[in-house]
C-alpha cells in the first residue's frame, strides 16, 4: 500500500463537536440528577419506572455525550500519492487527483461571511473567520452532492460546484503535502548507476 502523508484533523468538524457535547453532557446530568426526586417521590416508591427511566434517559445522554468527544478525533484528511482521503466517522472518500482541478487558499470569512449567517452557524464560523482554509476544485464530485451533505457540516461547500472547502490547523503544510505527492516526489529513490557506468567512471583519471 502506497504511503500517505500525515492525518489532519478536520477543525470544522471538531468546532462544530465542541459545541454540541458539554451541552450534552450537561443535560444528560441534569436527566440523572431529576431522578433522585422522582425516587424519592412516594408515587416513585410504588412506580419504580419513573425514576428508573429517567436514570437511563439521563445515563445514555451522558455516554452520547461521552461519543461525541470522542469523535472529534475520527475527523481527519490524509493525502495519497494518487488520491486524497477524507474521513468522518460516518463517511469516508477517496477523491482521486484525477480530479482535482486546483487548489487556492482563502479567509474562512471570505467564503463564509459570518455576518450573513444567523444562529449556530454563525456561532460556528466567527471564531474560524481568520482561518486560512484550502479549496480544492474538482472536475466532478467523488460521491453524489446529496447524500455527502448530509454526513458534512454545510462548511465544506461554498456554492454547489464541484469541490471542498479543507480547513486543518496546518494549511502550508497540508498544501506542501498535496502538492508533492501529487508531483510524485515521494517515489522511490533513484536508482544507482549501472555497472557499465560505473566501469567507465572508474577509468577516468583521478
């Protein structure tokens, strides 16, 4: 198997995380704290499934939030020296270089006005709008438009032309990366000379 270059994880995919798993965290707290009351509730005593549904309610809320901690870390973009992969822990891709057009650099902000947007998507990107995010132009999507939006945060695609928006904490060396695999100058090392060219060499006057 061909070597890849290192893992980048995706910053959109963990910002968008971080927002959501301590509120879930927080709720499913509150879930197993409400159930101490409904125990200790004389109705409680006699319907035991009150209290005991409200402790499960709140224990799986608490091991969601747990996962989706954990996934942030499942998020991640690896170049290839014939295609890129992007992964999520529900979608993964191979986008061949074959059909990346070109690759620019852009402001988050530029892309995504943040004064445009309205509610958690403008809570998402205000603090990302001075990131440097990498655009990659496609000649053709790798997978259908449809189905990759709904596994991706909306901040992947700017318009609904072929391509992706790449936003990872280092972007000069993600683009050096992309760049040099896709030249190939991760191939292998040059082979010696041969041995009639090492024969002539040796013959000339030192």
């Amino acid at each position: 198997m061909a070597r890849g270059g290192r893992r980048h994880p995706l910053v959109i995919y963990r910002q968008v995380l971080n927002r959501w798993w301590p509120k879930t965290l927080g709720l499913g707290i509150l879930l197993l704290a409400l159930a101490w009351p409904i125990y200790k509730d004389p109705l409680g005593q006699v319907q035991s499934w009150r209290w005991m549904d409200m402790l499960a309610l709140g224990a799986g809320t608490i091991l969601f939030a747990l996962l989706l901690l954990a996934m942030r870390g499942m998020a991640y973009v690896q170049i290839f020296p014939t295609y890129l992969k992007l992964v999520t822990p529900f979608l993964r891709l191979n986008i061949s270089h074959k059909r990346l057009r070109r690759s620019t650099t852009t402001e988050m902000r530029a892309l995504f006005p943040p004064d445009r947007m309205r509610g958690w998507k403008r809570d998402v990107i205000a603090p990302l709008g001075g990131r440097t995010a990498v655009v990659l132009e496609l000649n053709g999507w790798p997978a259908s438009p449809k189905y990759m939006r709904v596994f991706l945060s909306p901040f992947f695609f700017k318009d609904k032309t072929p391509h992706f928006v790449i936003l990872v904490d280092d972007w000069m060396r993600f683009s050096t990366e992309l760049e040099s695999l896709r030249r190939g100058d991760a191939a292998a090392p040059p082979k010696p000379p041969r041995a009639q060219d090492q024969s002539i060499l040796s013959r000339l006057p030192r």
